[in-house]
C-alpha cells in the first residue's frame, strides 16, 4: 500500500524536490474528528444515542500554493494511480506535523489552479492545489 507523501513522486527529481514529503502545504491545513453516533428519536421526543465506534474518523485538507508542475504533477499521478477516491493508502502525519500514519482515502476531487507561468518548463509554471482526506477503517 503506498504512503503518502513520501510515495507522490514527480516526473524527474532536482535538487530541491526528490517527493511531495519535501513541501510541506504552506497554506496550512486544516483537520476534523467526528464520531458515529446512532440516534434514536421516540414520539415523545426522548432520545437514546449509541457510539457506532470508540474511535473518531479524522478529515484532513491540505492546501499548497505556489507550487512548481513538477509538484503538481507528483500530486496528480499520486492521485491518478488511487482513482480518486477508491483506493486507499497511508497519509504520513508527520506532514502535517503530527505523529503516526493513518489509512486514508481522497475525499472528492482534486482541485488545482494555474496561478503564473514564465516559461514552457514544468519548473516555471506555479499552481495552487487542494484536496481533502477522510480516514477510513478497511
């Protein structure tokens, strides 16, 4: 199973750039924790609640910014090769500051904008890209 963002490789390495571990979302992030709860509602209108799991599934969004094509494309084929949100893998929390890894899906799509381009070179195009993860527990 891959992990990312060790495993989110570009077409070609620099110097500077070997995977997505080596850029960190500058933007921030921003992470959830929900719990399942089942609620169950009489006439009356007393409630009974029932956790589904002791264990709170996390959301995480992360957001880079002026990043290079060579990033990008790391991201896309990253994303690509788990056809979006079907395939699981390992989110590496140490990305985002945190410790231990999680086995995460892509939540929706992956959102990426061209922010400027001085040149033909994947180096010298910069976007900006954003997708979410939501935790899942096969």
């Amino acid at each position: 199973m891959a992990t990312y963002p060790t495993e989110a490789v570009g077409l070609f390495t620099t110097s500077t750039f070997t995977s997505m571990a080596d850029v960190k979302p500058d933007a921030g992030f921003s992470s959830e924790q929900e719990f399942n709860t089942i609620i169950f509602e009489t006439e009356a209108g007393y409630e009974k609640r029932r956790l589904r799991s002791r264990r709170p599934k996390r959301n995480y969004t992360l957001k880079y910014t002026n990043i290079t094509g060579l990033e990008k494309s790391a991201i896309e084929t990253f994303y690509r090769n788990r056809s979006g949100n079907f395939d699981s893998f390992y989110f590496d929390l140490s990305h985002v500051n945190e410790t231990g890894t999680l086995r995460v899906r892509f939540d929706g799509s992956l959102k990426v904008d061209h922010i400027l381009s001085i040149g033909a070179n994947a180096l010298q195009n910069y976007y900006t890209v954003s997708f979410s993860l939501k935790e899942s527990f096969d």
